[in-house]
C-alpha cells in the first residue's frame, strides 16, 4: 500500500470536508475512487507518471512525478517505495499551492 505524505492527507481532508459541506456525496465518492486509482497506477509503474501537469511544466522537480486520476493531479515521489505528497482538483491553481 502506497504511504501518503501528512500535506497529502490534509489536502484529502480538506476535499471531503468542503464536498461534504455542500452535500456532494458522489463528489467525495469520484475523490476517494481517484485517489485509489492513483496510488494503483503509481504502485504498478512508478516512472511512468508525467514530469508535471502539461499546463504547468514549470512545476517538474527530479524525484518527482504526476498522474491525473478522474478530475485530480496527484504528485508522488519516485523514491522507492513512491509516496504521494499532494493532490489537486484540476481546476486548482496549482502553483499557488505547492
């Protein structure tokens, strides 16, 4: 099972909480299934997630990858084992938040 990093939690509780807030159980729903789909994808083939999201290509790091799950950004260190470090709504401006 893939380690999530204490900021990738936060970043986890921090969705549900607001889609729970407003009522969007199949939000929170699509959240939890992308985040598993995510940590199956990095687990089975760690290299091969992207250098960074293609719309912020400043944002590649060594060490580090990405992958899009549903309607998420997840960033995960290629260490071995991989750990994932964040995760981002797609519309999330995600520069800001790093």
């Amino acid at each position: 099972m893939i380690a999530f990093t204490a900021k990738a939690q936060r970043q986890i509780r921090a969705l549900r909480r607001h889609y729970d807030s407003l009522g969007r159980t199949e939000a929170t729903r699509n959240l939890m299934t992308a985040v598993q789909e995510a940590a199956e994808r990095i687990e089975a083939a760690p290299a091969a997630g992207l250098p960074a999201p293609r719309s912020y290509p400043e944002l590649a790091r060594p060490g580090r990858a990405w992958v899009k799950a549903g309607r998420y950004w997840v960033l995960y260190r290629t260490t071995a084992p991989p750990v994932i470090i964040a995760v981002f709504f797609e519309t999330a401006n995600i520069p800001g938040r790093l």
